[in-house]
C-alpha cells in the first residue's frame, strides 16, 4: 500500500460503537486463501492504525486485514471519558461481529497488547472471542513490572496529568516519540509529520492523558492477564525490539521466563516500534508463526 495518509483517510469505512464512530480499514488476502484466517491488527499508543502501513501488504498476501483506530485514537470519535482496556476490547468484538467474522488471528502492539490479554482472557473464561486462533505481541507492556515509563506517561498519570494537554505539539511529540526508537531507526522528520497527523486529527493531542488510563488498568488486572498468557503458552509469541527503553530486552527476558513453552524473537536494531523499524523481519516472523 503507498504511504500517503490521504489516501489511507479515504479508504477509512466507518461503524457506529456505542453512539461513536470508529474509523476501520479491511484488505482482503492477495493469495485467496480460503482456509487462512483473518488477521485483526491491534495498534499502541499514541498512535493508531497508521503504525501498520510499513507491513500491510506483506501481511495481506496470506491473511485479509482488519485494523481499527481504537476509541479516542487517529480518525475515530474522542469521547471525554470511558477510555479503559475493556472498552477497547469491547469495541474489537464489536468490529468483528460488524464484519461476520467468527475466526481470526491476531497481531498487538503497546496498548494494544493489553487489549490482546483481556481477549485471551475472554476467550478462556467462555465470555467471548470464541473464535481467536493465534495471538502475536509486539513490544508492549505486558508485564507491568517490566513496564518502564516514559516522563510523559508519569506526567499524564499524575494530578497533573491536564497539563500534557499543553504541552504535547508536534516539536515535543518528535523529540519525545523518537526517543523510544532504537539509534539506527530514527524515524524521518516526515514520518513524525504522519504519525502527528493522526494522533492530533480532532484534537487527539488533547486527551492524551485521558488514554493513559491503561497504565492503571494493567496494574489493577495484572493477575488476570499475565495468568491469560501462562494458558495460552501454546498459541502465542513474542517478537521484540530489544532497544526499547520502554519494553526492550528486559521485556523480551520476563516473557521467556513467565511463558517458556511460548515463541519468542528478538530483533537487536530495533526499538519500541519494530514494524516501523523492521517491518521486514517483523512481518515475515509473524506469517511464519501464523503459518505453523
């Protein structure tokens, strides 16, 4: 797919998720594969559904794609409040029974790692996404202990957290966004331009510091998610940045120790965003996986 965030804005359909329209995006698999199943993209934060542009096409030449920008993020609606992990959660079971689709992988990132737990959750509690197969994790706070912030999280989750509001522009978004890069796959001054585009359309630079609301969510449901991934050893893997300053190698080493029998890959030049960085390895790790 060509980088051009016009046209990606002009594919974008929409579906209403509890009186608020959410921006979605399908692609279907080039190979026509009738058996492979669908592969639901979950995107970070601050980001939205603009981070897979870099692997679309090599994933969509053995699944059909479907990624949506989660409440409060890129072209979906900004609501005051109701940002939590299970409403985001809420909203991808949403989206796909909007689409009929009752079998899928999936493939998180960041925040969206968190939303990927509670599916699994779901999942072996009966209580919903019954037909999630294999779940692929990107770098993300997985482990809470491993979860190291950045000072514009622990800003945001303070009683100060208003003033990120304030103070996130596009200068301070670049500095701070590039940080958790690794040194040799900084992204380009047009790149940054993208990625701003998005997370400020209809003043998402605004509420920042109400999507931080998933840093207490993985506190509070800490047990519940890291116990959805010790019985979903099987069907998981996680391929990581190891440069991250967020959930590098330190990330990468729990996930090996808590989940042996789960796959596991590390990418050594990479940071916080691997299919940015390495979109290459990143895609053709997860098609193998999903392949097996």
């Amino acid at each position: 797919m060509q980088r051009d965030t016009h046209s990606w804005s002009k594919k974008a359909t929409y579906f209403d998720f509890q009186g608020h329209q959410i921006a979605y995006w399908t692609s279907e698999n080039t190979n026509a594969d009738p058996d492979a199943s669908p592969l639901l993209l979950v995107h970070g934060f601050p980001t939205c559904s603009w981070d897979w542009i870099a692997v679309w096409d090599a994933l969509r030449r053995d699944h059909s794609l479907i990624a949506c920008d989660m409440l409060g993020f890129g072209l979906s609606d900004k609501p005051r409040s109701g940002y939590s992990i299970h409403r985001q959660t809420d909203l991808q079971e949403a989206l796909l029974g909007e689409l009929g689709i009752d079998k899928f992988d999936a493939l998180v990132h960041d925040y969206g790692v968190s939303v990927g737990q509670e599916m699994l959750a779901r999942q072996q509690k009966g209580s919903g996404f019954a037909g999630l197969g294999q779940m692929v994790f990107l770098n993300g706070g997985i482990f809470p202990d491993q979860h190291r912030q950045r000072p514009i999280q622990k800003l945001g989750t303070s009683p100060l957290g208003f003033l990120v509001r304030l103070l996130m522009n596009r200068e301070r978004f670049g500095k701070s966004f590039s940080e958790v890069f690794a040194p040799d796959t900084q992204p380009s001054q047009q790149e940054l331009d993208e990625f701003w585009e998005f997370i400020s359309y209809n003043g998402g630079n605004r509420i920042t510091h109400k999507l931080l609301h998933y840093i207490a969510d993985r506190v509070e449901h800490k047990n519940r998610w890291e116990a959805a991934l010790i019985r979903a050893q099987d069907k998981i893997g996680l391929i990581n940045g190891a440069l991250d300053p967020v959930s590098g190698k330190h990330a990468y080493d729990k996930w090996r120790s808590t989940v042996p029998r789960a796959r596991h890959h590390l990418i050594e030049n990479a940071g916080h965003y691997p299919q940015v960085e390495a979109p290459g390895e990143v895609s053709a790790k997860a098609l193998q996986w999903l392949a097996e």
